[in-house]
C-alpha cells in the first residue's frame, strides 16, 4: 500500500467522544517505549506524526490518524509505565477496556512488543484478554535491527511458547523495524488486503 495522505483527526481522552462515522480502525498499542511513535512515523512517512514517549501523567490519549482518506491508524496509550498512579491506571483501563470491547469501526489490534525482551507478564495478559474477548489482534515485533536475526527468533519462538498455553491458532506475527524500515510494506499491504475483504462485504 502506498501511504498517500496521513493527517492528523483528533485526539480524544474519552471513548464517547470517537469519530462517529464507518471508517476501518487499526489499533497500536504496547508498552511504553516499545517504538510505536517511531512505529508509526515509520509507516505514515509523516515525520512527528505520532510524538514520541507521552511522559507518565500526563493526559492519556486516543490519537486519530486518516490515513489516505480510507482508514484510521488509531494509536493508543501505553501501558506499563513504572510510576503512574493507580488513578492513572485505572484510567487508562477503562478507557482501553471500552475501546477494545465497543468500538465496531475496529477492525484489528497490532500490539508491540519489544523483539529485545522475553515476553512480560503484562503483554501476554493484554494479548490473551484481546483474544479472549474475540479482538482481533496480531504482534508486532519492534526494533528487530539491535539484535541478530536469531535473537529475534528466540524472543519469537518464546511467546509461541507461551501463547500455545492457551490459544489454538496463534496470532499473525510481524517483525519491524523504524530504522530499516524493515517490516514496513508486508504491515501496511496486510492492512490493505483486510480493507479489501471490509469493502467486499458490503
Ligand atoms: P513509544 O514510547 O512506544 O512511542 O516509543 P518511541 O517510538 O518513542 O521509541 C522509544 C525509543 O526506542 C526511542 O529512543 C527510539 O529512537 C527507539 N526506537 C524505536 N524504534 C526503534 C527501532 O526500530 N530501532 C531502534 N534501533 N530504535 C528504535
């Protein structure tokens, strides 16, 4: 997919408060500092679009990006910041929860994980809540350029391991990297191939 137009919509603190309208979503999501800034600045050729590392407190944003005037790159809030409050978690938990579990317009979550780390508690937690609430999700695989191909592979083989300890099918995987741009064209040609099957259907 060529990325024609990535403009910035709107950002929003509450779920009441989307865009009201059919475009197809797709979610970012991960840890803080995972890349998704990097990750999504990467995708869009847009420079800044995304802003890198939200400092913890402040305002926990929903960002809205119209992406060649067909689909929405949402970027989500982080989780796992050391030192935010429980306010601020639980916040973040409801905003998330409602996102994830009432947003029809969305149609797939992609969540970051570090290709450096092995998989954290919380990662697996939030993929396995997607997947038990019939989110549709796959992993994406960050900064695979600091380390050797098959370091990468032993982080993946790794949350096979652990994914296999309750799902049947495992989700579609990507590596990535902002640097390269490693990953870049088979993410967004999926996310057109998904976008054709959406147009099909009505
Ligand atoms: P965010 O908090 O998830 O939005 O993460 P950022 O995009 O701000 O990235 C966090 C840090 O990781 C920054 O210092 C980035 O320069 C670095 N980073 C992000 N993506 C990559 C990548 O693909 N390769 C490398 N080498 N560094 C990256």
């Amino acid at each position: 997919m060529d990325i024609k137009k990535a403009e910035f919509l709107m950002s929003n603190t509450r779920f009441e408060f989307l865009p009201n309208d059919n475009i197809p979503e797709y979610a970012f999501i991960g840890r803080s500092n995972v890349g998704k800034s990097s990750l999504i600045n990467m995708l869009t050729n847009v420079k800044g679009l995304a802003k890198t590392s939200v400092k913890p407190g402040k305002t926990q944003l929903i960002n809205h990006f119209l992406i060649n005037n067909e689909w929405y790159l949402v970027d989500l809030p982080g989780y796992g910041y050391a030192r935010t409050s429980k306010t601020s978690r639980e916040r973040w938990q409801k905003m998330i929860v409602d996102y994830m579990l009432k947003r029809e317009q969305l149609v797939n979550v992609f969540v970051l994980v570090d290709s450096r780390i092995p998989p954290q508690n919380i990662d697996v937690e939030f993929i396995n809540f997607l997947g038990q609430n019939g989110v549709p999700l796959s992993i994406v695989f960050t900064k695979i350029d600091k380390q050797k191909q098959r370091e990468v592979a032993a982080t993946v083989n790794q949350y096979h391991h652990f994914l296999a300890e309750i799902w049947e099918e495992l989700p579609e995987m990507f590596m990535t990297s902002s640097v390269t741009r490693y990953g870049r064209d088979v993410l967004l040609d999926r996310i057109a191939e998904i976008n054709k099957t959406l147009v099909n259907r009505t």
